[in-house]
C-alpha cells in the first residue's frame, strides 16, 4: 500500500503520525501473522483512526479498551486467520490492571486527577495507560500488560500511594464501574451543538466554540469540530474534562421560543 497516498489528505503532522504507525501495525500483522498493537489512543485519536481504517476498508482489527464504555482505546490488529474466541484469549496478555487499594483512612478522598497526576509525577508515559476507574476503596488503572510491573513498583514511592496495596489482576477481573445518572434540563436557543457545549460546560459561547475548535468534543464517539453541527435526540455528547450527556428529550419551548432539553449526566 502507498502509505503517502493514503494519507495526503491529512494536514495535521500529528494525525499523519498516528495514522502511518497504524498502517505500520497493519503491515507488520501481515508480515508476521501475528497479533498487533497500539499504545492507548485518545478520544479524538480512536475516532480519527476509526475512520480512516473505515476508509481504507480495512476490518481485521479490535478498538479494546477493557470495557465497553472505554474513552482509551488500543488498536488491536490480527492476522485473517483469527476469529473473535481467538482474538479475545489474547486480551489478557495485552491488557492488565493495575489495582490500587487505599487504606481506609483515606478511602473516598481520592478522585482520578490524585492517580492521574501521580502516574504524570513519576514521569511515566501517559500513552501507557488507558482508563482509570475510581472506587471509594481505591481505583483500577487499565495498563499495557508489559507495563503494569512499573506501575507498579513505582506507583508506592509517592507519598499519597507509599500505604496502600497494588495487585496487578486480569482485565477479567475489571470492577464494574458504578454509573450515576443526574438528569438535568437546560435551555437552549437551537439545537446547534455550540449551544449545547456552552450550557453542559456552563461557558460562554465564545469558549464553547474553543472548545470545539479544540477537538474536545464527541457526538457518539465520533469527534465533531462543525459549531453549527445539529444535535439530535439520544445522542451522546462527550466534553474532554466535563463530562459525559445523553439527549434524552425535547421537553417544549419557553414563551421566548427557546428550546427546554431534558438532559442525562454521567457522574
């Protein structure tokens, strides 16, 4: 394949990066029939990657990030040979998790940015590590399996960590992460998704644009950066750092002729 063909219609040198390592995995699996992977890829990344695998009419691959409502994905690539039974026997040795339990005068006090910012302290690679899933007792960060023994080790040498338990257990073994749902309205003047962004990220409209222009946002896992894109009931909207919104309802107009949207958030 011409792999400079096949991405001259990408300007950003970030988003030809990440898509010729991906045609290098597609060609090393065809090489070797052997399974590939990626590192974790990003929101915007597994959306960018999605479609341009959709492009290229490219199937034999898996965007697996440990569980279903994964924001952090790997790319899976697999030789032809391979079907789905096969594909997953291999998930265990290409993910794991790292379980940290905290002791129990400090259970409930920590959120993701206190094991976020730790993993980002020690100077350890982000790109390394998929979701991390918080619990009262402690958290499950999801890991590269090559990468879970460092986590590990180093994880205890900071100061908020050097007292609780680390395991590293199967991506089997992933605690079911508890959903809370807050259902909220909102006030809109169209449905255009600009709108939208600002009353969900309780912003401006200006910045809710910057935010958009920003590559921030997801309608349905996909990234959207059109302000005037227009929002239909049961989407999904996903704001990089404020949260997660489901479209559950037009529930009528004001006497101003603005729109009263019933809104589900994920918390």
């Amino acid at each position: 394949m011409d792999k400079q063909q096949l991405l001259k219609d990408y300007r950003k040198q970030e988003d030809k990066m990440c898509l010729s390592q991906i045609l290098d995995k597609i060609e090393f699996s065809k090489a070797r029939e052997k399974i590939e992977h990626t590192d974790f890829l990003d929101m915007y990344q597994v959306s960018l990657v999605e479609n341009f695998l959709k492009k290229i009419k490219f199937e034999n691959y898996k965007l697996y990030g440990g569980y279903e409502e994964a924001e952090r994905k790997i790319l899976i690539v697999y030789p032809e040979k391979y079907d789905e039974k096969m594909l997953e026997k291999n998930y265990n040795k290409i993910i794991q998790i790292v379980r940290i339990t905290l002791p129990e005068e400090e259970q409930g006090n920590y959120s993701h940015r206190n094991y976020l910012g730790g993993i980002v302290k020690l100077g350890l690679k982000r790109e390394k590590v998929g979701d991390i899933l918080v619990y009262k007792e402690g958290a499950d960060i999801i890991t590269l399996g090559d990468f879970a023994n460092i986590l590990k080790e180093q994880l205890p040498s900071l100061t908020r960590f050097e007292k609780s338990v680390l395991k590293i257990e199967e991506i089997g073994e992933l605690k079911q992460k508890e959903t809370k749902i807050e259902e909220v309205k909102i006030i809109v003047p169209s449905l255009r998704l600009d709108n939208f962004v600002s009353d969900l990220a309780k912003t401006s409209r200006s910045k809710a644009n910057q935010i958009i222009e920003q590559e921030r946002v997801f309608i349905n896992g996909q990234n959207e950066t059109k302000a005037s894109k227009q929002i239909k009931l049961n989407d999904i909207i996903t704001i990089r750092g404020k949260g997660r919104f489901v479209i559950k309802e037009m529930a009528g107009t004001t006497r101003s002729g603005r729109m009263v949207i019933v809104v589900e958030k994920y918390i």
